[in-house]
C-alpha cells in the first residue's frame, strides 16, 4: 500500500472485491500521512481463489490507494486458508472492481474515482483505450495505465504524462523555420513543430491541448508496434502520437492516437 494519506488520519483496509466493506486493519498516520507501523491483514475466510483488491482509505475522505492480491490454496494442502501474496506488477489483471468503480473485463482492470472522471469526460473509450494497470503509488503520486496514456493525479487534478517525449528518448526531430499559422496549419513556438491536415483536425476536436500537448516531431512514416509490419503516417506529440489509419478511410477512425501506454507498459516490463 502507499501512503498518500492525510496527516493524523485514521485509515482502514478494506475487502474491496467479494466482502466490501469488511475492514481488515486499522492504522494511524503521522503528521506527513505516513503510516505508523504497517497495516498487516489475513484474507477472510471463504474467499475463493482468484484475484482481488484491497482498498486502504483514510477517515478525511481522500482518494482511496489499491493493491492487487492473489489469493489460492496450495493443491497439496486442500483446506488450508488462503493467502495473501501481492502480485508482481500493477499491470496483473484482478477480479472485479472496488470503491464503485468501473470493471473492464477485456484487460481485467478498472477505473474508479478521479481516474474514472477524467476517462469520461475527455471521450471514454475512443480517446483512451481500456486500463492498463490498476492505480498505483509512482514515486510520490498515484498514477494509472489505459491503452493510450499514462494518467497522473496531481493536487491540481489528473493529467496525461508524457509518453511522447518518453518514448522518443534520444531522437532527433529538427525544428522547422516559423511560420504565421492558418486555420489549416498551426505553427507551435514552444516546440517549433506543426500540425496540418488531418492531423490537426483531430488535434482540435478531441482536446488536442489537453491531452496530446504540442507536436514535437513532424509527421514521419514508421511501424506503430501493431505486430503487422505495416508503417503508417505518425506524429508525435508531448503526451502521445497520433496515426494515420489507411484502412479506416473515410470512417472516424482514419486518425488513431497510438498504444502509447500499452508501448511503455512493455518497456517497463509489466507486459509482454
């Protein structure tokens, strides 16, 4: 469990799959919302095999933090209670969803709170793909997966990662001469990129500032990491890439925004 709680707070773990609401453990932070002594629980009885997640949330309300258990009786025992043994990344799929959130059945993960917010406001399934991992604790804020982003709760909110620039480490992209922009082609000063066509179109009608930040490379032609072999027209931006689909002419997905997430969540070694 992490511990993004607030300062004096009484927090509880709870069941959050099958038994919600049972409270496993109780602890109190101290004044900078670390726990005192680690909060140590035992699996409920009559849990079946499978995956879960417990939910440890403070008394002031905060988001709640999550972590992914297996839980399975060993063959050679038969009746022995289960166990708790936490998986290896927050990429590992689990059961079902906790704290009222949303379960997608197709990666085995869910979105609850914040993170589900933003995932509906900003166009669902279309613009994000499914979730990836399960919120987890990077460095000192949480911090969640989907097929195409990296989403980061700040005090400010949640926001995209940047992905782009990320994956993009040690390519060059020469910035191109200024130019006055036009309602067909903008010329972005921070990054001395582009965008036109096609590109810009979708830029502008699916929150574009929001989400992509600003194109730091010009369109360029490569594989997009499909597994088809195929090279498709691309341009990357700050937080992600967007494609050009041939095969989708004339449909609203002629212009995709790339697996991005699914392509870091690879490097880090959480997916094959």
């Amino acid at each position: 469990m992490g511990t993004n709680f607030a300062a004096s707070a009484i927090v509880s773990i709870t069941w959050g799959a099958t038994l919600e609401g049972r409270v496993l453990a109780t602890g109190r932070t101290n004044r900078t919302g670390a726990l005192l002594r680690p909060l140590r629980f035992h699996v409920p009885d009559g849990v079946r095999p499978g995956r879960y997640i417990v939910t440890a949330m403070d008394d002031h309300s905060r988001y709640p933090v999550t972590a992914s258990v297996a839980v399975g009786v060993p063959a050679s025992d038969g009746g022995l209670p289960p166990t708790p043994r936490p998986l290896s990344t927050p990429a590992d799929p689990v059961r079902a969803a906790c704290c009222g959130g949303r379960f997608f059945p197709q990666t085995g993960h869910s979105l609850s709170g914040p993170f589900l917010a933003y995932y509906q406001r900003y166009g669902g399934l279309d613009t994000f793909g499914y979730p990836r991992t399960e919120p987890f604790t990077d460095t000192d804020h949480l911090a969640q997966y989907t097929d195409r982003f990296l989403l980061e709760q700040a005090p400010s909110g949640i926001h995209p990662a940047p992905l782009g620039r990320l994956l993009t480490q040690g390519r060059a992209f020469p910035a191109i001469a200024a130019f006055p922009s036009t309602p067909t082609r903008r010329y972005v000063p921070a990054t001395g990129h582009s965008l036109s066509g096609a590109f810009l179109t979708y830029w502008r009608a699916h929150h574009g500032a929001t989400l992509l930040g600003a194109p730091i490379a010009e369109p360029t032609h490569e594989q997009n990491g499909d597994g088809s072999g195929r090279t498709y027209l691309v341009q990357w931006c700050e937080n992600g890439r967007l494609e050009m689909h041939p095969e989708q002419t004339d449909t609203r997905y002629q212009v995709q925004l790339g697996l991005v997430g699914k392509q870091a969540l690879q490097q880090r070694g959480w997916l094959p």
